[in-house]
C-alpha cells in the first residue's frame, strides 16, 4: 500500500463486505465516490478525509479506498467509469502478505492442528473449522444470513451514514421493510466495519 501502511486488523473478516459498500456508493451515491478518485493529495491522505466526510472512518474502507485511487492511477480507463478495482467478481484489493497471513499459515502447519492418529475425518473437522472460525474473526451463527443479503445490508448501511433515515431507507424497499431490521443489521455491519454509526438525521434525507 502507498506509504508502507500494514494491512489494517479486522480487514480480512471484512473485505466481502467493504466490497459490497463501494459497489452501493458506485450505484447509488456516484459523485461520493467520484470524490475518492478526485481529491488531491497522496492516495492515504486522500482516502482518510474522503472517508471523514462520508462517515466511513473505518480503517479497513480508508485501506480500500487508498488501494482503489491507486488502482485508478494505474488504469485511466477504468477510472473514468469508477470502476472498481479488479472488476466485478473479485475483491477490491489484492490481499497482500502481512504478519496476519503469516500467523495463519503458521496454524495451519501446527501439529497440534493436524489430523491426530486414530482421529476421524468429522473429529477434525470440526476441529479446523473451529480453527477457521477463531482465525477469521467470523461470527457463523449470523454469517449464512448476512452473506445472502449482503449487498442490500450495505446499501442500507452507505444510506444512513450519507445521512438518509430508516423512514426513507424503509419506504424505498419492494414490499417494505421493518426499520428494526434495518437497524439491526446495519449495526452489525459497522461493527464488523469497526465503524461508528451515524445519528439519525431529522428532517428531510440529504441529497446523495
């Protein structure tokens, strides 16, 4: 990353989800996200106030947006349609190796880890699994949900930190929606983001 900044904890258990919050600001909050690609400065500083003014000061967004201007430097013709960097079907960033990479590799070649004599395939397995889990940071009770309705969660979630309100974010949903649970999920999502939510505005939705 541009200034030799380390990969941010918590970004790896998030980056499906930070992908799914750049593809809402593209969609449905373009000239927010034209504003990352357009401020002056180096692509840390840039991405750091860009993320201030948007209510996304999450260090692991701030790391993507900073890779995203540098992946816009890099393909001018991908920077004049916002497109995200690495296209449509892979994650925004590349994951490079960090000591977290590191840490991981070193479990997995654990021999405390490996298959025991004797020990049968479902033992182990539930034995890697909890391995996985504890290693990702993942919460798989609510994993399977959150992971079909991603794209709509995080939509919700760029909504409200751009200042609309659950009255709005409801009403615009095909066949309505609960504000429960757009505050619920929404409230997971920024903690997983490691994101603080923003108060909800009163009177009119601001313009996006």
């Amino acid at each position: 990353m541009p200034g030799g900044a380390q990969v941010p904890e918590g970004y790896f258990r998030a980056a499906d989800a930070i992908v799914e919050i750049f593809r809402a600001l593209r969609e449905h909050a373009p000239g927010r996200f034209q504003q990352l690609r357009d401020l002056p400065g180096d692509d840390v500083s840039a991405a750091r106030a860009w993320a201030s003014d948007n209510n996304l000061n999450s260090e692991a967004i701030v790391y993507c947006a900073a890779e995203q201007r540098r992946w816009w430097r890099l393909r001018p013709d991908k920077a004049a349609d916002l497109e995200l960097g690495g296209g449509w079907e892979s994650p925004v960033v590349v994951r490079i190796w960090s000591d977290a990479t590191e840490h991981w590799l070193q479990q997995n070649t654990n021999r405390k880890n490996l298959p025991r004599p004797g020990e049968s395939l479902t033992r182990w397995s539930k034995r890697a699994r909890a391995l996985y889990v504890d290693l990702a940071g993942l919460q798989p009770v609510r994993k399977s949900r959150a992971k079909r309705s991603l794209d709509k969660h995080c939509r919700w979630l760029v909504r409200l930190q751009l200042g609309d309100s659950l009255k709005a974010i409801a009403a615009d949903e095909p066949g309505g929606v609960d504000r429960s649970a757009i505050e619920s999920e929404t409230t997971h999502l920024a903690k997983l983001l490691d994101l603080q939510r923003r108060r909800r505005p009163r009177g009119r939705p601001r313009q996006m």
